[in-house]
C-alpha cells in the first residue's frame, strides 16, 4: 500500500507479538524500513473485535497483552491476519504436539520425537522456523526418503538444514528477500539483493517469476523423483558422516530415533562416482 495511498493517509502495523518477523536479522531490517516511510509498528496489541458506529465508521478493539488496557482505534482499511491454532485431531493425541501446538519433530530428521512412524513438514511443524512454502518444499524430500528408510528398517538418514525463504516487498515494484538455516542462522545469500534501483527492481519481476515456476514443478503432479533434483533420487551419507550433523558437533544418536537404536540395519552408503554428478 505505501506510495499508493493519500499523502495524508497512516499506515500502521499491530501485532500482539513483540516482533515482526522471529528472525532477528530480517526483524531488525524490517523495522528500519517503517521508520523510513513513517509505519508506526504497535507491538503487544492484540485485536478482539471489529465494529461498525452508528455513522458506519469502522472500529477496531485491541487488548495490550501485558496490561490488558483496551482501546479502540478507527481505520479506513484493513489487511487482517487472524491467528493460527492447531486442529484438536492434533493437540488431543498425547504427546503429538509441543506446548507450541506444533507437531513435536526432530528438527533435523522430521521424524516425530514420540511416535517413530509418524513424519511432518509444511506449517505444522513446531520448533522455531519461519513457515514458508519453501521452507516446505525443502523438508519434503527430507520426508519422502525418511519415511521409505524407516520403512525398510534403515536409518533415516536425510538431513534438513533449515532453510527458508522468504521476499520482503519494498514497493509496488521493488523487492529483497531473507533466508536462514536452523536456528535462524542466515543463509549464504541471504539479504543480497539492495532495496532500490535497478536491482531491485530487476529481482521483483524475477523472484516473481522463478517462484510461480518452482511452485508449479513442485506441485504440477508429474511423475518424477521430487525435489530437489526431479530426475534421480538424492543420496545422503550415514548419519556419522553427515557435514551439517558435524559443523553442528550433533552426534548420530542425538537424531536418531529411540526406538531404533536396537533394529536399525547395517547402512553402507553408495559409491559416489562421475555418473552421479
């Protein structure tokens, strides 16, 4: 909306959360660009209801989480996002859920800490991560060949790194973007695009395109391997030998599942050779 409204209109931002984003990098960023185009961002302010006066002027009802004072704030338009809550198929399974009412996974494996046979990906997922339909995307491989080692009574042995990503819309044309791993550790290109000019510019119409075209290999149906190479199957080495497992200083067990410790089979990795590159 901003540039596109009345010089004299006010944009605002409320959120009962004391952030914008729980990336700290992209947070920090985010905020700096409402103090350069004057959107004031109300944190701890949650909204319970929206009316209408006699006069048909429309009312908003915020309840500051800290202190519960309640105010009223009138507003000409408004982009709401209610809150997510977890199916009750969900949060009445015990132990299925963590006090987040996200599936409770190991974050690297996507297995279930709690019932081995059960795997999540996507938004459902607890622990701390941005929810993004890359985010998605990645882990789903990490599922697919999971759940089939799990099956033939191997090690799940596929490592999801936490990637995510995410644009961030400067403008009606104008665009950067934010990536990170677990624990909001930035990713290599993260926040590399400047937010103006001709780069910018070039990378909204790109990200734009690239997006719509992933998406569509991703869900079009074909028959095929799946992400991330669609045309063979990806090898992943034993949990010991596993680089993200290691820079981490994460030992095998710490993500293997307890209940596997005294079935799982002798793994011996393929050979890599050229026709695999």
């Amino acid at each position: 909306m901003h540039g596109r409204t009345s010089d004299s209109a006010r944009m605002q931002y409320w959120t009962p959360n004391k952030y914008i984003y729980e990336f700290g990098y992209a947070n920090e960023v985010a905020l700096e660009e409402c103090r350069k185009r004057n959107i004031d961002v109300m944190f701890g302010w949650e909204m319970t209801e929206v009316k209408r006066t006699d006069v048909g002027e429309k009312v908003a009802i915020f309840r500051n989480v800290d202190t519960n004072e309640v105010i009223e704030k009138s507003f000409f338009t408004a982009m709401i996002n209610p809150p997510s809550t977890p199916h009750s198929f969900l949060t009445e399974v015990p132990n299925m859920c963590d006090n987040r009412g996200g599936v409770d996974i190991n974050k690297y494996t996507m297995q279930h800490n709690h019932y081995e046979n059960i795997f999540a990906f996507g938004d459902c997922i607890g622990g701390n991560t941005t929810r993004t339909y890359t985010a998605a995307m990645a882990q789903s491989p990490i599922v697919k060949h999971n759940a089939l080692e799990y099956l033939h009574g191997r090690d799940c042995n596929a490592i999801y790194d936490g990637y995510s990503y995410m644009p961030m819309y400067l403008g009606h044309s104008y665009c950067t973007a934010f990536s990170h791993l677990h624990d909001f550790e930035p990713a290599p290109r993260n926040h590399m695009v400047p937010h103006f000019g001709i780069f910018s510019r070039y990378y909204f119409g790109k990200q734009i395109s690239s997006s719509a075209k992933e998406a569509a290999a991703y869900s079009n149906g074909d028959k095929n391997h799946g992400p991330p190479h669609f045309h063979y199957t990806a090898l992943h080495d034993p949990l010991e030998h596993n680089e993200i497992l290691a820079a981490k200083g994460i030992a095998a067990d710490e993500v293997r599942h307890s209940n596997a410790h005294n079935r799982i089979e002798s793994y011996v990795a393929p050979e890599i050779t050229a026709e695999h590159h």
